[in-house]
C-alpha cells in the first residue's frame, strides 16, 4: 500500500468512508466491494471491543488475510480499529488509516504508539469526552500533522433513550470553526438505528462536516454486530445520491 | 389580526421566525422590521424570565403597546412567550402565535391554559427534557390540532462548556419521522454564540426542520439580554441567502 | 395554623417528612397518620403534576377538605405542592410549608406568588438544575428570609437507567457549606425503587442534610401514583429506627 | 510481597487506602508514611495520565525503585494504576492491589491482561459509564473472583461546574444490593475539592461502601498533580476519627 499521509488533506473533498461494523465473511466484504460503487475507502473492524464480553470480538488474523487477498484482486484504502499497541505492526500492511475507537480515546499509550506510524488517524470522540479532552487526546497524535488527525463525532452520551447516542452537530461546527483538524461524523452510531442514518449524514454535511463514516452491511438483518444501524446497500446507494446533490452547495466534491 | 391556525401547515415551507430576544425599544424594533426584507413572522420577548432576578424582565405592557402600534402601520405575525396564565389575554390581541419556553415546558397548568385559545403553540424542549416527555407535554396542548403544535428544539444540557447548550438534531430527525408535529430549531439558543448560529441553521433544515427561530438585533453589542449570539442584520441576511440556496434541496421554499 | 415560620430554623433539628405521592383517600391517610409515630410533618400531593395528562393529577377540593377535617381531629403540619398561582390561597388554610416541584424551579412567576405568604417553601431542584439556576431561583423567594427557604435535591438526569434519577450528594454538602439555605432530600425520587430508598436517607443524612422528604403509603402495590418508590409503614418505622441512631453522630436529633 | 488475594473479602472491614495522587518524591512518601497512623495500604500513581500531554506524567522506573525501598524497610501494600499491558511486570514486585483508571474501563485488551495476574483490581468507573457497562467490563476480570474485584465509584460527568465530578452515591447503593463485587468510593476525584472530601467520605460509608481511597499529600500546595483536591495529613487524621466513630454504626470496622 503506498503512502497514505494527506489522504484527507483535500479541503473541498467530502469524504464517505463505508463499509461493515466488523468484518465477518469473504462473502459479505465481496458484497459490499461489488455493491458500493468503485468504493475506494472501505472500514471494516478485524479486532472488536464490546461490551459483552461474550458477543462477537472480530476475526483477528484470519480478518487480516481476507483483506490483503481482496486488496490484492482490487485496491482500496482500508480503515479499521486498532485497541491494542501490539495490533499496530500486524496492521499496517493492509491498513491506510487507523481508527481510534470512543473507548479508546483516553488510551494515550495507545495514541502514541499508533502515531509513530504515518499514516492519517480517525480519533473517535469518547462517551462523554468534553470539547477540551478531545483536543488533548489529539495533541498526543501531533506528530502526524494536522492534516493527518481526523476528529470524528459519533454520538455522546445522553439522557434520552429513544436514539443510541445523541449526535453533538453543535461540535463539529466549533471545532471546524476553531482548529486546523479535519473532522468527520458516524451517523450509523451516533443514530443507532437505520432509519435515522441518512438525514443525520445529511445534517452533519451542513454542519461542515469533511467526512462521513457509515456503517453498510449486504444483509443487515444478519449482521454479527451493529445490524440495527447498518445501511444496506440500496439505502446506502441512495445516500450517495443525496449527498451528491448536497455536497456543491458547501462547495465541496463527493469522494467515496 | 385575522385567524392564525394552520400558519405553519405548508409542508413546503420553511418557517423563518427572526427578532430579538426581548422588545427593547421603538428604534430597536422599527431596525429589525426594515433591515429584514419584508417580515412576515417577527418573535420578540415582553415577558422575560431570568435566571438572575436582577436582569432585565421584560418591557411588560409597554412592550405590548409598541408592538401594537407597529403593526397598526404594517401587519406581522407577531410570536411571543407567554410565562404565565395571566398575561394571556393581554398579550392575545397582537399575538399570532404563542411560545412556551424551556423552562416552562414542564408547567402544565400553563400549557392548559395557552391551549384553550386557538393559536399555534411553539413549546420548546426543557432542558434536559426526554422526547417522551416533550411529547408529553404537547398532549396537554391536542386540542389546538397537530398542526399547531410546533415543537422547538433549543440545544439540552450537556457536560460541555464550549457552547451555551448541545443541539439534538437527532431530536428533529426521530420526531419528523415519527410524529405529526411540525418540528423547529433555535439555532441561538442552542449554540449561544453567534459565529455557530448561521452553521447550526443550515444543519437544522438539513435535519428536517420545518422551521428556525432565530434571534437578530440591529446592534447586538447593544442588546439588553442574548446578545452574544444575536445575528445582525447583516449576517441575518447572509442566512437567508444560504437558506433560499439550501430549501429547494429538500423540496421546500424559504417563508421569512 | 399558627405560624409556621422559622419552622426548620434550629440547625440541630433532622426534619423527617413522611406521607403519600398524592392524597388518595381518607383511608390511606388515616392508616399513615396512626402508622407513623406521632408525626408533626406530613406531605402528599392534592394537584399532582403529571408527564402523562391521562395519570391521576390528584384530589384537588376533596383533598383540601380530607386535610382540613384530620388536622381538626388532631393538628399537623401539612406539606404541600403549589403548581399554579391560583391554588395558593386555596392551599393556605391547612398548609404549613409550600413546595415548588422540579418541574416548577424555573416558573418565576409562581416562586413570585408563593413568596408573598409567610411560610417556609421548599425549593426542589429541577431535573438538570445547575447549582447556580437553582440558587437563582432561591432568590426570587428571597424575601421569607433565609430560614425559611429550602432547598431539596432529588436526584438529577441521568444517562443511567437502573434508578430513576442520579441523587447528587455533592451538592447537598457544597450547598451547607457554601450558603445558608437549609437542604433537605428527598431519597425517594432519587432512587425511583424502594429497595434503595433507606440507604440513600442515610447517605444524605451523613452529606450534611437537615431534612428528608420520604414517600410512605399503607400499601404501595395500591398507590395510585409512585406506589413502586413508597416506603410502607413497617419500612418506614425502619428507617426512623436508623436515623435515631445515625443522628447523633451528626450532632442532630431526629424529628418526626 | 506476600499473596494479596482476598485482601479486601472481609465483608466487615472498612478499608482506607490513602496516598499522593502522584508517587512525586522520597521525602513526600515518607512525610504521609510517617504522618498516616500506620498504615498498611499506600496509593500512588507511578505511570500517570493526563489530558494534557506536557502535564507530569509519573516518575516511572524511579518510582518503582522508591517504593521498592520504603517496602524494604517497612512493609505495606501499595496500590497503583496500570495504564499499558506492558508495564504489569515492572509493577508486579511491588504492588499489591493494581487498579484500573477511568479513561481505561473501557480498555479490555488491559482488563485482559491484568486478569491473568493474581492481585486484586481495583476497576474505576468511567466518566459516563453505565451501570451496565461497569458490569460489563468487570466481566473481563471474572477470573480473579468476585472478592478481589472492587468497583469504584470516583464521580460520574455532569452538567454542573461547580465540582469535579458527580459523585453517584445511588449506583453504590445499587451495586451493594444487586452484584457480588466490593464497591469503594474516591470522593477526592468525586468532588475535586478538599472542602467538600470529608463529607463525601462519609456520606459514602453511609451508603454502604466497602472502601474508600482518599487522596493525601503532605503539602497539598506544592503537589505535581491533583493538589487542589488532596487531604493535608491533619485533614487526614481528622478523616480517620471521623470514619471510626461512624464505621461501627453500619456493623463496620476501620481498616486503615
């Protein structure tokens, strides 16, 4: 994989970044890959942290293999979550961009480690990390460059229960208005169930948002994980088209 | 002024309702209502209620004579918050449409009283209200019809202190889909600075958002409450620009 | 009546304040009133305020007339909820301390209204009241005197969902020693379930606390609202027990 | 050192673990040694983690090296935070009790990997941690039994400023009545504040914590860390009379 470093430096670029909570099956990624038109970020999580010990925790190694082989048929840009340092090495040949998940942002042993490496990270914000925390966590990632440190917004944590997260828009505006990161927005986790997905991502695009990552399942029904907020792909095609629409309007050019 | 039901019923239009926080005085207002191009919905505080008792409450009945003389020359639909079931009836006279403010959201005994008059009712969401209980509270208004019930979501309570409160989009989206009413924003209150507010507007309507409250003052270095995140008038019309350019995208036409 | 300022004055005193969510019946109160042992202080609801407006909303006449008639029989001190200026001289015979519910700590217009009769009012926090907003609102009642102004934490919004609410402790011990008001508990909304109801007084009596506001009802299964929160009797003379015995190592002694 | 399982099972002992939040020097470490009344459990932070990167970040090996030889002369347990898989087996000679910090509740692959060591592990709460997902995370240490597992509470996010954190007595109270595990408490992080530490420590055994840990520093002024909120070892020893008058009325004994 070449280099990856500036891969969202664009700023007229609109970012859409798809692709499956985890990685499950050479079937399901041959889906996505053929569904989403010439797709060139894929995410794909191969270690998972949940909550639930005993739920699914991702493939691991064997996850790693199924990707190199689908990256060796066709290229593209892989994003996937790292939570362990000792991941990072084995990684790297099939990863452009790192994730840092919600959990992990206030592992700074683990920032560290993943920012020796040069290639752009995801920052995902914590649970309820303030505006403030988020930035700290960053600076732990300043070696890469501002270009290279993508703060992305996927819900935080609230006192209604009718939606998973409660998306904080109000922070993608500060932060885009205030510091030199980019900054992205999960409305699959901020939403928590598909039917909000589309007019969250469309929202977060007004609110200046540089990127979107959304979770797309061929099947979400059958999802080993986050189905209830999966895309399937027509939904996931018509988002393109809205975005498409709606992109020029913030002078900025769909990328997928 | 002729009946006022069903104002916001055009499921077409956006809704812009723009004014002060409070009716200050005849210049201030005489400003807003030539600085913005042709008003049709101007919103304005008489009666103010403050966190701090000393702050400026309101001009009370003068407020009321003056928004009456204004009109006497030129008709507007005049909006404005009612904070106790005694001042409705005084206020009727040159009020189109009634707004219950966050902190009354909870005061049924109010929202009884508001809806035995047949005006639209805007009831925003208390501070840290649950949509169930939002939607709670608007059953106290059924009677008025579903179309003149406007819920107006004004930012929640967070943990954060970079802006005054946290815009719930996803609010606007769960309720658009879920429910009958017809949904606002406060883009003012919820970011609480104005460099935010234009941004956090567009979101809105991106959301699905039938309509913004938003507060504008000729000088709001000058404003004796919320003069932090009033637009200008300048900068007002900067949002209407942006709004008539972002409308057609969802299929709606920009009514200021 | 006689007076009832100054009713909470002496800072050895632990108040405890038993009875019922809402008024039901002469029944119920007579069965708390014998149960209780010697009670001075008793609260219930007689206009209820309601998130759902089907749910019972209290009494209204009928209880003012059940109270008036047990207070002629034997004298006690009734503690009752005022949601609306109309209600208050209606109340004022048999009442002896006013309490302004959560959902009314921002509803000036009212804390207004109440402050103008002399008696002690208790002051709930609203459900994500900062401790500023309420002290705020403390000083609309500013005029019945220091002693005479309650505050009461009830626990406040949560991203939790075990309880009801978060009890907030913390801000009972930075109100003692930071402003002169008086602060009282009330551990059965904080906690939502009776289970953990006698352990939250405690806690709140060890945080500094001079008062406890306790939901007891005859039989809980049957209460008409809040039943799964009461204490019953047996429970209740429990806690009584506890308090006598924890009391004194806060140098306070116990007041039924 | 010795075997530390069950360290913490005696389900009548009151334990009090005092220290600095940060191991800083040799002269502090002996001035609470000598200032504590014998104690057999010492906390201190070796490998810190700070929002802000440039803030100090523990002494590391000089640390290690430091308490190794104040165990040396004179034994007791030391309880410290691991922040990285990797520093377990640097730690392992001299720590007694390792404990989990809130930024890593959420970092299984660490939970993981302390489980497979036989010391008790003290889990911190995360800063908006659920109920639930402190259980759950607990679930990744189930190998060590359910008494060398202990839960505590350190304060959870909130809206307020006026304190740290919101110390949630109610998920004490709900813990204790509901799961196996030992729950502590820190009402130093809770509260943020020396002032308002004492009480909070009370109101938690009064809630029925197992535990406390208390933040101690010989000259809170001069602290590398966390001052502001640290006891001085007067206020400490105060602390201690308090708890020994008080643990005997929850059936509970003083363990310093």
């Amino acid at each position: 994989m070449k280099d990856t470093l500036d891969l969202f430096a664009d700023p007229h670029e609109l970012t859409l970044i798809s692709g499956p909570c985890a990685v499950e099956s050479e079937m399901q990624m041959r889906a996505i890959l053929t569904g989403v038109n010439k797709p060139s970020l894929i995410r794909g999580g191969i270690f998972k942290m949940r909550t639930n010990k005993n739920s699914f925790q991702g493939l691991g190694d064997g996850g790693f293999d199924l990707i190199r082989k689908l990256q060796d048929e066709a290229p593209f840009h892989f994003v996937t979550e790292v939570t362990d340092p000792r991941q990072i090495e084995l990684l790297l040949p099939i990863t452009s961009v790192f994730q840092i998940g919600a959990r992990n942002m206030y592992n700074y042993e683990l920032l560290k480690a993943v920012a020796a490496f040069k290639k752009p990270v995801i920052l995902k914000r914590a649970f309820s990390a303030t505006i403030s925390e988020w930035l700290g966590a960053a600076e732990y990632l300043a070696d890469l460059g501002e270009k290279n440190i993508v703060l992305c917004e996927r819900g935080v944590r609230s006192f209604d229960t009718k939606l998973r997260n409660l998306l904080d828009l109000g922070s993608v505006i500060y932060l885009k208005k205030t510091t030199p990161f980019k900054v992205f927005v999960d409305p699959s986790h901020s939403m928590g169930l598909t039917p909000y997905v589309i007019d969250a991502a469309l929202a977060a695009v007004a609110a200046g948002a540089d990127g979107l990552i959304v979770e797309v399942h061929p099947n979400p029904a059958q999802a080993l994980s986050d189905g209830q907020q999966a895309l399937s792909l027509e939904q996931f095609n018509d988002l393109v088209a809205k975005l498409q629409k709606l992109a020029p309007i913030f002078d900025k050019k769909l990328k997928v």
